[in-house]
C-alpha cells in the first residue's frame, strides 16, 4: 500500500466515530498477533499535560538505551506524526505499511473500524515489527474505552483533570476521573500527578485492582528546570511526572542524564516557536485550563501589555468557547479572530462578538481564512491558539504543507 492510498483509506473510516467497548480492537490486534504483547507499556492520560508527559517519558528512557516508540494523538499537520520510534517520525512507507496491516485485521474480524482504532492497532503492530522495547501511548479521548486501552500497561499515568469532553465522558470531575482511572488495571504502577483533581477516585481504583500508586516529587521538576529553559514554566511539573513514570520502567536515573535527555527536547504545538522574527508561536491550548496556562506563560514572557503579540484565534463549538475567550482575549491589544478547516469551528464572526464582550477595547479583525490572516499579519508578532486545529493549521502553512 502506498502512503496516498493509506490516507484515503484513514479518510473513509469513521472519523469522528466511536466504538463502544474495547471489542473491536482486541479482536483487530488479535488478528494481528497480539503485537502489545511484546514490549513493555506506558499509558498516558489526561485532560492537559499528556502529549508533553508523552513525550518527555519516551526520551527518559531513550537516554537509559531502551528503544522506545511513542505514539500520540492528534496530529498536527500529517498523520505520520503520531508514531515515533526512537525519538523519530515513521517514514511515509512505514506509516502505510501499518494501515494496511490494519485494515486488513479489520477486514478479517468484519469490522468497520473507526480512524482512531485503524491507528491505534497500525501503530502496535509497526512497533512490534521494528523491535521496540517499550512504547509510551497516549490515550486519545478518557481511558476506559480509549483504543489505546487494549495493552496491559506496566506503567498507568494520570497528567490532571479538568472538564472537557463532557458529553461523552461526564459533566464532573468525578465522572470524568472515573473514565480515565480505568487504565490503572491490576498488577500496574499508577503514577498520578501532584494536585490531582479528584484524586480519591484514583485512590479507590489503585486498592480495587490491587495496583501500586507512585508519588511524583515534586521537586524533581525544579531539579531539572535548567534542561528546560526553552519550554514554558509549567512544563516543569509535566517533566516531574514523566521522570517518575520512566523510573518505574528504567530504574533509577540520574539527574544528568534526565537533563540531557530533556534539553532542546520540542514538544510540538506546546508554545511552540515557528519562526522568530517576527515572532510566529502556536499552542493548541483548546479548553480553559490550557487556555489559562498559555496566559500565564504570555504574561511572564511579555510582561509589557504594548509590547505583546497579536492573537490570532480559533476555537471549536463543541469546546468551551466562552471559557477559552475568557482566558486569552484580555491579555491582548491585538486580536484577529478566524477559523480553521474543521467543521466544528466556531465561525470566526460569531466568535469575534465573544472576544469584544471579553476585551472591548482590543484592536479587532476577523479573517476567516487562517491563510489570509498569517499574510496579512506576515509583519507582525503573532501567537495563534484557541484549538489543535488552529496550531495544526498554522503551522501546516507556515511548512507551506
């Protein structure tokens, strides 16, 4: 199969579907082999902080030798992203080679699988076939029926809570927390963040199943904040978290090569700088809790009001729009509202009226074409947010993708 053909067919599954219950993709990845059988596993969720977790957990055991895929969700520009082996993007052909394998798991269960489950099994079969030994996953949406949940991980990590997907995961915390402790399964480790939301509901999973709860120091995240110097502030907690889950799979490792491993390490679409003169910085912050901590970290980088970028914002109708405008427009004097491809984007019109009642006096447009908006503000300093699609979208055109 060819890369294109492996897109069209991803593009002919159910997208945006759902199928309940774990059925499906056990019986894709029995076809397969079982291939998450053969390595070890880290499983990643949350409602903010899991792709950065994602990401740090794999290079820490990198750093220990251990060659390690990661595989994240979504992509940001092509569908490749998702899957890393030993710090590396799989090769188109590689990507293709696991959607066939998929498809054809699913065409021998007659399973009319759903996007996320074709991946999701591609991805453990890839991995399997290129011999790693141990593969950080993260969950794509709560924990309980997430496809990703068909390993039986060493190592379950919770990154924080918040509310968002809540029409299908629950309108409280403790809904929300109870779908995502149901990756900590018997026998495991749970490392569970410091502050964590709900935590009783944790609590009460690790004794149900008989698993064994880590604390995460947190000082381990000041210990290596001189690695980290090029991300924001708040990816320090992220990074205490990720080195206490690498631990339980490496062993004890030492602070240099924690260090090491973090330093320079990117973390795409996470305040990520595109260009820097002038100024082009994405950050998928999508619900207000991410919203909140990409205005903290705006606020300390550029502490002079007149001095900060132009917003150039996006946001989805099925998130938290208002809470999302709320955390972000204030801080700017500068705001130019859009829209991305998706058809769950607010229209940009609609949410200029929010962002003028949050921020009345900012200097307002509206471009509803994210091409248009980066050529008309190719002069300015710009921090573009609000979704993942927006982040995807802007930095797809900036590659000229």
């Amino acid at each position: 199969m060819e890369y294109r053909e492996a897109l069209e067919a991803l593009q002919g599954a159910l997208k945006f579907g759902i199928n309940p219950g774990l059925g499906p993709i056990e019986r894709m990845c029995a076809a397969l082999g079982d291939p998450q059988g053969a390595y070890r596993c880290v499983q990643v969720a949350g409602t903010n902080g899991k792709s950065s977790t994602s990401r740090m957990t794999a290079a820490l055991l990198r750093s220990q030798g251990i060659k390690t895929a990661l595989y994240t969700s979504p992509e940001l520009v092509r569908y490749p992203e998702r899957m890393e082996i030993d710090g590396r993007v799989v090769s188109d052909g590689q990507f293709a080679s696991a959607v066939e394998a998929a498809l054809g798991a699913a065409a021998a269960c007659s399973i009319e699988a759903t996007e996320f489950e074709l991946l999701t099994a591609g991805a453990l079969w890839l991995f399997a076939q290129e011999g790693v030994e141990a593969a950080v996953l993260e969950c794509g949406l709560g924990g309980r029926w997430d496809a990703t949940s068909v390993c039986t991980p060493q190592v379950a990590v919770i990154t924080g809570i918040a509310l968002d997907h809540t029409h299908i995961l629950g309108d409280t915390l403790e809904a929300i927390a109870a779908e995502k402790a149901a990756i900590i399964k018997p026998g495991c480790t749970a490392v569970l963040a410091p502050g964590l939301a709900a935590r009783p509901v944790f609590d009460e999973r690790v004794r149900a199943v008989g698993a064994r709860a880590v604390e995460v120091d947190p000082q381990a995240g000041e210990l290596l904040a001189g690695a980290l110097l090029h991300m924001p502030g708040y990816q320090r907690g992220n990074a205490a978290v990720a080195l206490a889950a690498a631990q339980q799979l490496a062993g004890p490792i030492a602070l240099e090569d924690a260090r090491a491993a973090l330093q320079g390490l990117q973390i795409p679409g996470r305040f990520e700088t595109l260009r820097r003169e002038p100024l082009l910085l994405i950050d998928a912050a999508h619900n207000p809790q991410s919203a909140q901590v990409l205005a903290a970290e705006v606020e300390r980088r550029f502490p002079r009001r007149e001095e900060r970028p132009t917003l150039l914002i996006g946001v989805l109708a099925d998130k938290d729009v208002a809470g999302v405008v709320g955390a972000l427009a204030p801080l700017f004097e500068r705001i130019v509202c859009t829209a991305s491809r998706s058809p769950r984007s607010v229209p940009a019109t609609e949410l200029a009226s929010l962002v003028a009642q949050a921020n009345p006096a900012a200097e307002l447009r509206v471009i509803p074409c994210i091409a248009d908006a980066l050529a008309a503000l190719a002069k300015e300093d710009v921090v573009a947010s609000g979704s993942i699609t927006v982040a995807g979208e802007v930095k797809g055109c900036f590659l000229g993708l």
